[in-house]
C-alpha cells in the first residue's frame, strides 16, 4: 500500500517540474519511467569514521547501452538533510533518460570538514567501479545538488586528485576502471550553493555559514579556504550552471556571482540562471519550467 502515495506524490511533482499538462500525462511519463528504471537502495559506498554511508542508485534496467548519470546531493547547511530529499528534484532527468545516484554523507555532528566534500569524491569513484554492471555512462556524468548539496557538487566536480579529498576511497575496482584514474565530470549543476566558505564565516550574520562544519580556531581560515569552491576553479573546470535567487538571504547570490565571473576569466563555459526576487529555493512552478528548460539546454550543448 505505500506504492499508492508514492505514485500521488510523484504525479504532483511531475505536474510541478515537467511540462505536462494534466494528472493523465503525469500518469503516463511516470509509468514509462517505472518501466525502464529500478532502485537499488541503501548501497554502501564508503565506510568513514566507522560510518556506514550509503546511496540510493535508480539504474535503467537494460545496462546494454550506457546512460548518462546524474549524482544529486541533498543539501540542509552540511548538518542535516536526507538521500531521499533528493528525489523531489530528480524526476525530470529520469523522463530525460538519465540514471540518478543520491548519496548521504557525513554531517557536522559524525564529521567536520572537509570530511563531507571527501565522501562526495567517493561517490564519483563508486559510479566509475559500478559503471559496467549499473549502466552508468562515465562520459556523461552531471553533478548537482542545492545549497549546502550545491556547494559539494561544485566540490566534487572541480577538484581531482591533486587536491587530496580522495584518499579515503576505496581502491578496489571493476571491469576496466583504473583506481589510479580521475574522475571527470561533464557538467555541474549549482542550485544556490556556497562558493566562498571563507566570506562566509566573516559575515556579520548571526548564524553565518559553514562555521559549525568548519570547527573553530585555529587554522579555521585555511580550512574554510580549502573547502571553498572559487579557489578551484581552473581551465579544466567542467561547465558549470548555477540558479540562484538576487533575494537570496541564507546564501548571498553574490556568492554565484563572483564565482561565475572567474569562470568567465579562465574562458569555462558556465551560466547563471538569476531568479528576479528568488529567495533560497521554493521558486514558482513557472520558474522551475524556465530553469528545467535552461538546464536541458546547457547539457544537451555541453555533453
């Protein structure tokens, strides 16, 4: 019987994210995406800090011909948040034929940083061992997320083995994947993510972002320096698209601001989508068809 909602609140998600005009439509697109889908949930990918992290991985069920693969991170200001929070932003890839994996990782309370940016790099490496038997395209790998999910998928996407955060990987692998290898991604998609930790912490705000991720004195500074995508950003930067609300007061949309004019200074090929009055998410359903459209734009150009 919890098929029943599950089917119901897919429907209305379909209705609010995809183009389709009525329940019998939605009806219909959800029934094509059960057909060429299933769900393998709760799959270990790492343990860290004797901690069991685990993702939930929907593969198409014929792995014959690859797919490409989108890796959403839930967001919740690194301290909370589910895998399954995931799922309210993943439908329109599915319709789109993509493979999706929703990972957990460690939050403030199991780990601070840059322990959660270290399991998202883990992530990308479970993809790559799994790629054969799940189906994954590793040519088209698209990471995404919101907020905090935002700034780890920028996290993940930018940085590569030089930076350090893979070492805690596990280095057993499958079919022709060589553990030694980077990890390349096609594009990032950023839904008002962070990209300065450092600015952060100086804001004047009373609860200003990433100080309880990033721990106290000493050494805070150079910590919230490392963890901060805008000092990765370099010309072997994949694409990057960013939505972000001008009103935004949990992350200033400075923050994509800066970061997209230094991609514009090492020539990567990046958009910001400016939601006019937007706050921190919760944008309209016309607004969610506009930026859904720009992002099938962007990566049907950039993959």
């Amino acid at each position: 019987m919890r098929l029943i909602p599950a089917v119901v609140v897919s429907i209305a998600l379909l209705l609010q994210y995809s183009p389709v005009q009525s329940s019998d439509d939605a009806t219909s697109v959800l029934a094509g995406i059960m057909a060429r889908y299933r769900t393998l949930t709760n799959q270990t990918y790492l343990v860290a800090d004797n901690i069991e992290l685990k993702l939930d991985a929907i593969v198409p069920r014929d792995v014959s011909t690859p797919v490409p693969t989108l890796v959403y991170i839930h967001g919740g200001g690194w301290q909370g948040g589910s895998k399954e929070q995931a799922y309210l932003s993943v439908l329109p890839y599915l319709q789109d034929g993509f493979a999706v994996v929703t990972p957990v990782y460690r939050l403030t309370g199991q780990a601070l940083a840059p322990a959660a940016v270290e399991d998202v790099r883990c992530v990308l490496r479970w993809v790559h061992q799994n790629a054969e038997a799940r189906g994954f395209d590793t040519d088209r790998i698209v990471v995404s997320g919101s907020s905090a999910g935002g700034h780890l998928a920028l996290m993940a996407g930018m940085t590569d083995s030089r930076d350090n955060f893979d070492t805690r990987c596990p280095q057993t692998f499958r079919g022709a994947y060589d553990g030694n290898q980077e990890m390349p991604v096609r594009a990032i998609i950023n839904w008002y993510g962070p990209s300065d930790l450092v600015d952060s912490m100086d804001r004047t705000d009373p609860r200003p972002l990433g100080v309880k991720w990033i721990g106290g004195a000493p050494g805070a500074e150079q910590r919230a320096a490392r963890v901060s995508p805008l000092n990765y950003v370099r010309p072997d930067t994949p694409p990057v698209l960013s939505i972000h609300g001008d009103m935004d007061k949990v992350v200033p949309y400075d923050h994509s601001v800066r970061l997209h004019r230094a991609l514009d200074d090492q020539g990567i090929p990046n958009q910001l989508i400016t939601i006019e009055g937007g706050k921190h998410g919760k944008f309209t359903r016309d607004e969610l068809l506009h930026i859904f459209g720009e992002i099938r734009a962007f990566l049907n150009e950039h993959m």
